[in-house]
C-alpha cells in the first residue's frame, strides 16, 4: 500500500558524517495526491527536520490566537485524542458529515483539520498527551494525573476532560475512520506508572501492542480487523450458552427425579461439546475501505527492559504499511536522563533509518541536541509552553550570537521570570534583536509584559508564547544549518558551556503569581456570593442578608497596580454619594428597590 506520507533525508556533507553521528536533516510531508484529495483549497504545509509539531490542547495551540498561529515557521500540530474525544462518540459518528459544510470547501471531506480549522497544517493525532504525563513536566495549575485502571486485551483506558473511559479497538477504529487525521498513532498499550514496572507488565504491553497494531493495519488495507476480537466473544457466548443450558437441564432433572436419564444426557453433551471446540467458529468479515489518506506511526515500547525494547523495534520494523514510530519514554520517568536517552539508542539501533522518529518526554535545548544526534526527527513544542505558564521568556541562542542582539544581556541566562518586580521598570523588548511579534520594533517590553502579567491580562501569555516559540523555531533552524555544515557536535558543546543544564522544574509558583491569583480567587468568590444575594432578595421579597459590596469586589483588601486604583476612587465617591450612609446601608436600599419594582403588587 502506498503510504500518504513523504519523508525524505537529504544529503549530509561528507565532513559533517562525524558531527551529528546519526544526525540528518530531511522534510516530512503529505503526498501531493492525498493533499489534493482532502482539501482543494488548502497545500499542508512541510516540516523541516528536525523539527517540531506544536503542542495542543483540546485541539488548540495553547495562548495564540488564529492569526498568531499561522505566523509560526512549525508545519504540524500534535493533537491528543483522549482530550478532544466526546463522551457520545463514536456513537454519535452517524452525525458526522461525509462532506465540509463550509461552501468554499464543498466537495472535501470533512475531516479533523477541518474541524479544528487546522486545513494547511498535518494534524498529527496520538492517543494520549505524553508530554505532560511526568510529574516535572506538569504545570503548578494542573492537579496530578489520577490513577488509571489497567488496561486490558480489549481496551484502553484514557483520561478524558469528562472523567475516566475506556476505549476498545473498535472505537478507535471508528474514531480514525470519521476523524481522518493525516496521521495517527497505533493504539497501544502504554505504560503511564511512576514507579519502574516489572518484567510482566512489560512484556505484556509489548505483546498487547503488537497485537492490536496488527488489527489496525489488516483495517487499513481494507480488511477486517476486529474479526479476531469477535470470534473471541463467540467462542464466550456459545460457552455460557451451554453451562446455562446444563444448568437449566439438571434443575429440571432434580424436579423429576429423572436423575439417570440427565446423567447420559450430560455424558452426550460433554462428547458434543469436544467435537464443536475442534470446529472453527465462522464469523462473516465486516466489509471496510482501506486508509488512503492516513499516516500510520507505530509507539514502541518495552520499557527499561533492554530485551523488550529490542523485541519491540523489531517487531514494529517488520511490519508493512508503518510510516513512522514514536519511541517511549513515558515508562522511563523515573529513570534519570542519561539512563532514558540510553534506552531510546537501544530502541533506535533495531528501527529503519529511512523512516521518521518522533520522541516526547525531552524537550529542554540541550536534550533536544542529545537526541537529534541519536537520529531522532520530530519532537513537540511543549517546552515554550512550559516557560509561558511559568511567566519566562527565552534568551537562549545557538551558535554565535545573533547579529543585533544586545550584549548587555546576561549571555548565561536562557530566560528571565517576567514576574520578577525587577522588570517592572525596563522600557527594552524581551531579547534586542529578535524578530517576534512580541520583540519586533520594540512593541512591547518587559516592563509592560511584567504589568501585564500582575493584572492578569490574557495579552501576557500570548505575547510570551509568541516570543517562546519563536526561539524555539529559530533554535531548530539553526540546529538544521549546523548538520548541514558539519559543526553541530562543536555547537552544541559551545551551547552547554554557555548555557549549561536546564534549571529543574518545581511545581512552585512564583510569589507574586501566587499573590494575584489568590486576589482573584477571593474576589470571584465573593461576587459569586453577592449575586446568589442579590437574587434571594428579589425572589423571596426581603429577609436576606446581603454581603457588603466592598467585600464583593475585594476593595478593601485588593489593589491592583493602576488601572484598579480608578475603581477604588469611584467606590469611595459612590459611598458618599446622594444616597448617604454605610456601604452596606447603600446596597441595602439598592436591593430593597429593585425587590419592590420587581413585586407584582
């Protein structure tokens, strides 16, 4: 079958063969056929590698907007499953449209990018969202991952938004089919534990793995691929049918008293029932379509087991209609980095080397060098996704220093905390020199970023993401220009002599973040309890107690910078204003008059 994806490695330079060991440089693509087939009036972009899909949630880049996600250099958005999967679906697939209902797309099939408005980017659709699965890779925000039940020969179990459900092969099957995502990852029996699984575990994820990945490429090349799981369920069904049969005859037998009789007849059954287990059970074959315009990549697993890392690269490599793999690293987490970045070798040693390899789990600079020079192709964004949570902002580069870039700046800092109180006073972009939205003529310093971020405004993090991706764009770009010249071992080791290694991530918030979002917190509470005040007065008549404004709105124990400093003056004017009294004499009356217009006498 031929494959809807095109990779292909370019021609390294003969001096560069000793630089990078495996690194290479090549372009990751949709066939132009599939490309035309799926949406006329949009040309998927192409992904240089190495390079990255965007991180996701819920189907959107996290903190742009439309218009700032297409200025992005990445071509690709990984997208995770278990958080955009609705809780009625697959059942409620029959609704799904064949077609684009978008008339300038009319004709096209109606697939995931279009759903997600995502026409001229690969949608890159995996099962789970590894790249916060970790406990150092999780945000602050974010409560820790709940504890899944095990998986099992017929499904697995994701964590949704709407709570814990399990996803049987036929579902996912069904998902990819309405879905039709470029391209998607295998179902797979993945390993999410903190603590180091034992031998069974491992194998066991190994064999599941290989099992359902042959399921899924019998369905796509137009065959079916649950006939195995179903005729399974049969041989189940007709068992119980015939315990429930004998059960029935001997408490019939027992009635009668027909003991004798029922004991032949039981001796007749057990012969018949050791001739029908010799027959094989026919199922009929559910006609399907073969995947025309889907990618398929393949996760390998085996853990920190040497053996059934080994056994499961070569397995997966044998297997025809494999696009690509992504190499495990969730079961590694507690595992320190050099140990990890072994085991990925070892995984990489027995795959293809004309076929991409995606790694989640690494994403801090320098490890990104140590994989791309292992042969890793395809990482995702989720490391600017982390400075922006946290309020960073990157100053790191690679190689020299870039030309405009101001030498004042702390050349050892990879990034500074926007929240720091020292910035709020430095009129200067976030990095001279850099060509972000964010940067570029010096539209927005740090200073206002810094007052952005005390004020809770949105604008903060989509400046700070802006500006994160960027260099991080510019980082792989880079990193591709050093493979080509052959100086990528010398560049990286100039950059941790620069740079060294990345500070290790706490789920600790800075003070003033923790500051503000407790303000605000305390302030929503409070309006939240005025306004089921507020309408128990108009719904009963009187007789309520009302909260005191001042403390709906925090006045008295919040103020913020500015732009809250007018609210404060304009409550203390209404309070001594023409209706007199105490603020919460004032509400009283207010509430008292609104219950009387509102009365039907």
């Amino acid at each position: 079958m031929t494959s809807p994806l095109k990779f292909q490695i370019k021609q390294t330079p003969t001096k560069a063969s000793g630089a990078g060991e495996s690194a290479r440089c090549g372009t990751f693509a949709l066939s132009q056929a599939v490309s035309k087939e799926t949406d006329q009036q949009h040309v998927k972009r192409t992904i240089e590698t190495p390079g990255c899909l965007m991180y996701s949630q819920k189907g959107a880049v996290p903190h742009l907007t439309p218009d700032n996600l297409r200025q992005q250099s990445f071509g690709g958005v990984n997208v995770s499953l278990e958080q955009i999967l609705q809780t009625d679906q697959p059942g409620s697939f029959s609704k799904w449209p064949e077609t684009s209902p978008i008339p300038q797309f009319n004709g096209c099939k109606f697939t995931l990018s279009e759903y997600l408005r995502l026409q001229d980017l690969i949608t890159f659709c995996d099962l789970r969202d590894y790249s916060f699965a970790a406990e150092t890779f999780r945000h602050p925000t974010t409560p820790p991952a709940k504890k899944l039940a095990s998986n099992t020969d017929y499904h697995t179990v994701l964590s949704t938004p709407k709570g814990i459900r399990q996803l049987t092969l036929d579902d996912y099957l069904k998902t990819v089919r309405h879905y039709r995502p470029d391209v998607v990852v295998a179902l797979a029996d993945t390993i999410a534990e903190t603590t180091t699984p034992n031998e069974k575990r491992i194998r066991k994820s190994v064999e599941r793995s290989l099992k359902w990945l042959d399921q899924i490429l019998l369905e796509r090349n137009g065959k079916d691929g649950t006939i195995a799981d179903r005729r399974v369920e049969e041989e189940k069904r007709r068992r119980r049918e015939r315990k429930e049969k004998k059960r029935n005859a001997a408490a019939a037998a027992k009635a009668t008293g027909e003991r004798q009789e029922q004991e032949q007849e039981q001796e007749q059954e057990k012969v018949q029932g050791e001739n029908k287990k010799e027959e094989e059970i026919y199922i009929e074959p559910i006609p399907t379509e073969p995947w025309t315009d889907v990618g398929l990549f393949v996760a390998v697993g085996g853990a920190h087991l040497e053996e059934s890392r080994i056994w499961s690269a070569q397995e997966s490599s044998k297997k025809e209609g494999v696009d690509g793999f992504v190499i495990d690293t969730l079961s590694l987490s507690a595992l320190d980095k050099d140990s990890r970045l072994k085991l990925v070798q070892t995984s990489l040693d027995h795959l293809p080397t004309d076929k991409p390899k995606l790694l989640y789990g690494l994403h801090a600079p320098e490890d990104v060098l140590d994989a791309v020079a292992m042969g890793i192709d395809l990482f995702d964004t989720s490391y600017p996704f982390q400075l922006t949570e946290d309020g960073k902002a990157s100053l790191y580069y690679y190689g020299p220093r870039p030309a405009g870039q101001d030498k004042s700046n702390n050349d050892t800092l990879r990034s500074i905390n926007l929240w720091d109180d020292v910035h709020g006073d430095k009129f200067v972009p976030i990095l001279e020199g850099c060509g972000c939205y964010a940067c570029k003529d010096s539209k927005h310093t740090r200073a206002y970023i810094n007052h952005l971020l005390k004020t809770h405004e949105m604008l903060a993090t989509v400046l700070l993401m802006g500006h994160n991706m960027y260099q991080y764009s510019q980082f792989f770009t880079l990193v591709r220009e050093s493979i080509q010249e052959g100086t990528l071992q010398e560049k990286s080791s100039q950059f941790r002599a620069t740079f060294g290694k990345e500070p290790v991530r706490t789920l600790e918030k800075h003070p003033n973040q923790i500051t503000v979002e407790a303000a605000l917190q305390k302030r929503n509470q409070r309006l939240e309890g005025a306004e089921e005040g507020v309408v128990g007065v108009i719904g009963m008549g009187s007789g309520v107690p009302v909260p005191s404004l001042g403390a709906a709105i925090g006045v008295e124990d919040i103020e913020m910078e500015d732009g809250n400093k007018s609210n404060k003056k304009r409550h203390e004017s209404e309070k001594n204003g023409e209706d007199g009294g105490s603020k919460d004499e004032v509400v009283e009356k207010k509430v008292k008059k609104a219950a009387e217009s509102s009365s039907p006498l």
